[in-house]
C-alpha cells in the first residue's frame, strides 16, 4: 500500500532574478529604462528552462508557484 503525495514547487525571493536579470541585460549594453523593463520578462523565460527540467524528473511537481517579495506578486501554474 502506498499512498500519493502530490508535489507543489514553491519558489521564494524570484526578485533576485530579476536583479541577475537587470544586470545582464545593462551589461549586455542596455540602458537603465530598457533593462528594468525587460528584466521581469527574461527573469521569467530563463526560469521556464529550470522548471521544464524539474518537470521531467520523476517526483515531478503538480504545479509550480514563484513569488516575489517586493510586489506579492505570485504566478501558479499547472502543467
């Protein structure tokens, strides 16, 4: 007999990959204004490859959130 536990994935703090994010794009030569506004974007799309893999693994998450802490701003998604 066993039992099923579903798996939910929270991830905490995604404000700093908007940081890591704004950083990149400045360096990579974009100014103040365009970086902060692309930042969220890319924070978000470099985090889908991470949790595509997670998804693949075999104690997959039924669903996944990320918060940030600066807006509460929260996402839930279910794949």
């Amino acid at each position: 007999m066993y039992f099923i536990v579903p798996v939910i994935a929270i991830f905490t703090k995604f404000d700093a990959r908007d940081h890591n994010s704004f950083s990149r794009l400045q360096e990579q030569g974009q100014n103040w204004h365009d970086a902060k506004h692309n930042a969220q974007r890319e924070a978000e799309k470099s985090f889908q490859t991470f949790v595509a893999d997670l998804y693949r693994s075999t104690h997959r998450p039924k669903t996944h959130v990320f918060m940030r802490s600066d807006v509460c701003f929260c996402m839930i998604y279910s794949i």
